[in-house]
C-alpha cells in the first residue's frame, strides 16, 4: 500500500501539505498508514448577517466566530460546492453573487446576475448553482467553474429553491401575487416543466435524500406542508409552532428539522412516519438550519437575537449560544471530504467520519475503474487526471476495487471519532 497523497478539503491550512516528505509525514499523521483513527472533521459555518452586509465565518471546532467577509447589500442565499472549497452568497439590495474561497475567507470573484437575487441551490455535482433572481422573476443557471449565467428561466418572483438529489429538478418557490406556487424546472434542457399553484406564499423548501417528497412552508400557515413528488400533489400537513421558516432533512434521511420563528423552536421530525418527535426552544426569530456531515449537531440562525444556537440533536439541549453579529439569516455547513491520489497502481485504506465525501483522482497514466466490493457505488473509468466522488454517511468497512486491475483493492473505514 502506498500514500502518495492525501489531504483535507476544509482544512485550515492546506498551504502547509506541500511537498512529498510532508504529504507522506501527513498520512502517517493521520494513521493512514498506521490505522488510527484520523480526520476528525471541522468544518465552518457561513452566515449571512443581513444587517452588516457581510458573511460571518464560524469555526466549528471551537464554535468561535473568526471571520466577517464583507459582500454587497442584503445578503441573503448561500450555495457551497461539496468540496467545501467555494461559497456563493447573493445580495438581494444588489444584482451580484460574490464568490467565496474558503481557504482564504475571500471574495474571489463577482458575478452579475440581475436585480434583487434571493435564494441559491448548488446542484449535486457542484457543477451548477441556481439562483432566484426575484426582481426579475427568473432563475439563474450559473457554471461554478467559469462564474458565468448560462441561461435564465421565466418564474414569476423567486424566492428559495431545492434541487433534486439526483439533480435533475429544481423547485422554486414562486412569490408573485396572482401566481404563488412552486415552479418545477428541468436542470438538463434549462426549462420550466410545470407550476404547482398555491394559495398561500412559499417561503423555504427541502427534498427527502430519497427524492420522494419535497417539504415546504407558507407565509400564514403554521405547519409544514409535505408534497408527495411523485404524485405532486400535497400528503400531509404537520402542525408545528407559529410561522415555520426553514425545513432541512438529515443526509441520512432519518430525521428533519423545521424551525417556528413564532415561538422561537427547532422541531424534529420522524419523516418516514411525517410525525414531529421533539421540539426545544433555540433563540429569537429562528430563520435557518445547517447541519453536521453526521447528523448530530444542528446550527440554527436566530435573526431576532443575533446568535447561533448550537444544538445536540441526541441530548436536545443547546450546548452553545455564539454571537454572530447583526441579522443572522442564513447559514450553510461547510462539507468535508477526504482527497486521494491513486498512483502506482495501489488504492489507500483510510479511515473518515460519516458524512464525508472521498475524491479519488488518478494520476497513473492508465484509465482505472472503482467499484465498491458490494457494488453500491462505481467509478466511470477514470483517465489520468480524471476524479470521482463518492459520499460515506453510514459507518462501517467498505472495501472497494479496481474493476480493470482487480489486485488494486483498498478500504474506507467509516466510524465516528473516539
Ligand atoms: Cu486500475
């Protein structure tokens, strides 16, 4: 077995991991090599702090607010690639999407892209954010790698949207007087498929890790609203505390989470069953949710108390309260991963924690195909250079091959620290 390369995405300081002998002094660190337990995730947070016309930064392994990264008037969505390398936040008093290095806390580059943008969706693949560009009643398709619109579709005052896990669809909540609903697009041809009138205004929206249901919440009404996506049509209402915001689903599928800025409550929700299972108070105003690549820990905006309530959804108690500044809206979980070069014909045994995405980029100068031992994920045949990603979000051992050179096999070893 042989490391030539192995690195954090998120880290703090990936500057430091170059050259051979301290990539390979890093891997020995990380028990790569000795089988230890390594990796241990901490990612940042980002929020948009409405008020201060900036981006707070948190660092979650010491839930201290380090950063404020200042982007035009009314910050409002954020969209972060998978590798956690790069934020897109709009600004809805503007007509920009600033661009984000997260390595460097930076603004790296403006995009224009029409008056008032609101919400922002990043496509599974990270090839595509879309965002609602409410003052011109279109979204917007923009390519992360070139920064560029690529199109723009017709909807009638956008505000959030959820794209599909397989990202093929995007919905998008329609605000416009006289056309309120949820508009259905078709991410590969860039057209609007279809509208799902409503009476009420759509204010945020999740999709269910399985694709099958879609759950939303309306301006003046006090539950979350459960669309079945198959059928589009509406499977259940669940009655939560006074003016819920934003609804998230766990990676895992296992759990939601809606926040009610009435009372000022994070509730959880059993969604195989559609069923709130607990609800705990958090601060005042609570308007977004981000959450831990392993489901544990949620992190909720309060915009009425100008904090962060950090909570242990095992416990449900807040554990942490951290002051972030002026008008916290949204926040997004920077995602972790775990980058490996396969080189010399040899794939690594490495240890992470669920919820972390793996890149595997060959650097042999012949094509090398992956395949999961138990066949639940596979590779395309990857050309020097090439990579492919693959999300662990259970633990356990999953040992994997080469489907051209089947003596190349390797490990992922998923478990939580400690
Ligand atoms: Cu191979």
């Amino acid at each position: 077995m042989r490391i030539s390369r192995l690195h954090r995405h998120g880290g703090r300081d990936p500057a430091a991991l170059h050259g051979p002998a301290a990539l390979r002094a890093l891997a020995l660190a990380l028990g790569i090599v000795l089988g230890l337990p390594a990796m241990a995730a901490s990612p940042k947070l980002f929020i948009g702090l409405f008020k201060e016309n900036a981006v707070g930064v948190v660092d979650t392994a010491t839930n201290q607010l380090v950063d404020k990264i200042s982007i035009p008037a009314g910050p409002h969505g954020l969209a972060i690639t998978p590798d956690g390398r790069t934020l897109f936040a709009s600004s809805d008093a503007d007509t920009k999407v600033s661009v984000i290095d997260t390595a460097t806390d930076k603004v790296s580059a403006t995009i224009e892209v029409g008056n008032s943008p609101h919400g922002l969706a990043m496509s599974p693949d990270g090839s595509l954010v879309l965002a609602a560009i409410f003052g011109d009643s279109s979204v917007a398709f923009i390519d992360t790698a070139s920064r560029s619109v690529l199109a723009k579709v017709a909807v009638p005052s956008p505000h959030n949207i959820a794209i599909s896990p397989d990202g093929r669809t995007a919905y998008v909540a329609a605000q416009a007087k006289g056309s309120l609903g949820l508009a259905i697009l078709d991410i590969g041809s860039r057209t609007r498929t279809g509208m799902i009138s409503l009476d009420k205004t759509p204010r945020a929206l999740s999709i269910s890790p399985d694709g099958r249901k879609l759950y939303y919440t309306l301006a003046g009404s006090d539950s979350v609203q459960v669309l079945d996506l198959a059928k589009g049509s509406l499977a259940a209402e669940l009655p939560v505390g006074a003016s819920p915001h934003h609804p998230l689903f766990a990676a895992n599928g296992k759990t939601a989470l809606v926040v009610s800025q009435g009372p000022g409550e994070l509730y959880l929700i059993d969604p195989a069953k559609d069923a709130v299972t607990a609800h705990l108070q958090v601060g005042k105003l609570p308007h977004w949710i981000a959450l831990s690549a392993d489901g544990r820990t949620a992190y909720v905006t309060n915009e009425g108390s100008n904090d962060l309530s950090v909570v242990d959804l095992g416990t449900l108690r807040v554990t942490a309260t951290i002051a972030v500044g002026a008008g916290p809206r949204k926040v997004v979980i920077q995602p972790m991963g775990a980058a490996v070069s396969i080189k010399g014909f040899a794939l690594p045994e490495l240890r992470i924690e669920p919820g972390m995405r793996v890149t595997w980029t060959n650097e042999d100068p012949v094509p090398h195909s992956l395949v999961a031992d138990d066949s639940s994920w596979k590779s395309p045949e990857l050309a020097q250079g090439s990579s492919y990603s693959f999300t662990f979000q259970n633990e356990g051992s999953f040992g994997y091959h080469c489907i051209l050179h089947p003596f190349m096999q390797g490990k992922v070893l998923v478990a939580y620290p400690g």
